[in-house]
C-alpha cells in the first residue's frame, strides 16, 4: 500500500527510517556534487573575487564519499558507533564523540589512552 505521495506507507518506526535512510542515500548519490563546488563570484567583494581560484573535486575526495557510502551500509559497524557513541556521550562532548577513532585500528591506541 502507498500513500498518494507515491512513498510506501510503513507502520513500523523502524523500517519507515530504513525506507526513508536509503532515500536519502541514493539522492545523495545521484546528487552533482560539483554544485558543492560552485560560488556565486558576483557575491565576493572585489579584493576577493581578484585572488579567488575555482576548485574542484579530486580523485581522492571522490574515493573518500565511496567509501563513507559503502561504510554507511555496514550495519554492524552503525550499530558499533551507535553504541559507542551513546556511551562516550557519558564522559565527552558531542563535538569530541564525533572525532572520537571508532574504527578498529585506531581504537586499539584510544582505548588505553583512556583506561
């Protein structure tokens, strides 16, 4: 069953996130991400605008956003920081949760860091 704005209707909280996760994922995927790169030139004041230089993305910066998609998929790793997260949230800001190492090769160091 469909709701009229064409998206399925889901009871459950939690598959209307996972619905509603992959939407946004594939959007994002499909997104021109050169528009991130693009600044109206017009808007800078002219001491600026004489000094601006137009980047653009790099083969190392598209092989980072592939990989961050594949990772977001990794459901285990999401349940991982999850929970890692819920607990560092205990001792630690957010901000410092967030840059917290979570994976496993940079745990290892943290970890005794903090015990």
């Amino acid at each position: 069953m469909t709701e009229a704005s064409g998206r399925p209707h889901l009871r459950s909280n939690l598959a209307r996130t996972m619905y509603n996760r992959m939407v946004t994922d594939e959007r994002l995927r499909n997104m021109n991400l050169s528009k991130l790169y693009e600044v109206d030139e017009l808007a800078l004041i002219d001491d600026v605008r004489e000094r601006f230089v137009q980047l653009g993305m790099d083969e190392e910066t598209q092989q980072f956003l592939d990989s961050c998609f594949e990772q977001s998929e990794w459901l285990l790793t999401q349940i991982w920081h999850s929970i890692a997260k819920a607990f560092l949230g205990m001792f630690m800001t957010q901000t410092s949760v967030n840059g917290y190492p979570l994976s496993s090769g940079d745990t290892h160091h943290s970890v005794r860091w903090i015990f």
